[in-house]
C-alpha cells in the first residue's frame, strides 16, 4: 500500500450539499479495492487559472489516500469520466 494525495476540482454546478456525496463515492471505490480515504479538506469554491468547460471557477478538495499503485489508473479512469470532476491529480507521496 503506497500513501498518495488526490486533488479533485468539483463542477461549481454541484451543490455544495452534494459535494460530500462526490467525495463518498471516490472513498466508496477506494474502500471496494481494498484502499483507504484519509484525511479529506474541502478549500471551498476558487476562481479558476482557465476555463473548464466553460466555468470559471471549481470546488476544490484534497484528500490522503492509501492504495496499492495498481488501482491508481483505474482511479484517474474513473475520474476522467466523471461528470461532476472538472480536473484532478494523483500525486504519489514519499514516505
């Protein structure tokens, strides 16, 4: 098992009541692979560098994960065709 970061950028569409539900459902996918979510910290709604799909701005949240290395593309998989998920990154961290 190998500690990894995930940032994910939410579509400013989602309810901010919803937001939760998104993240559960990335913890829920996890915990099905054997993995586990940490540490999860939601910075809230920032204005995007660029448009994305034409939004100016994105809910973004950081979350500590632990997952073996196999399950990381079918994660970012996942993600890309998720509607709700504007952009994310999986950073692996050392330690």
């Amino acid at each position: 098992m190998r500690n990894y970061e995930l940032l994910l950028i939410i579509s400013p569409e989602v309810a901010e009541e919803d937001i939760p539900g998104t993240i559960d459902k990335v913890g829920s996918y996890l915990t099905a692979k054997g993995g586990t979510i940490g540490e999860t910290t939601r910075w809230g709604k920032k204005k995007l560098a660029y448009p994305i799909d034409r939004h100016k701005e994105g809910n973004y949240v950081l979350a500590r994960l632990e997952m073996e290395p196999d399950h990381v593309a079918e994660l970012e998989a996942n993600l890309r065709i998720s509607e709700k998920v504007l952009r994310h990154l999986v950073v692996r961290l050392d330690a």
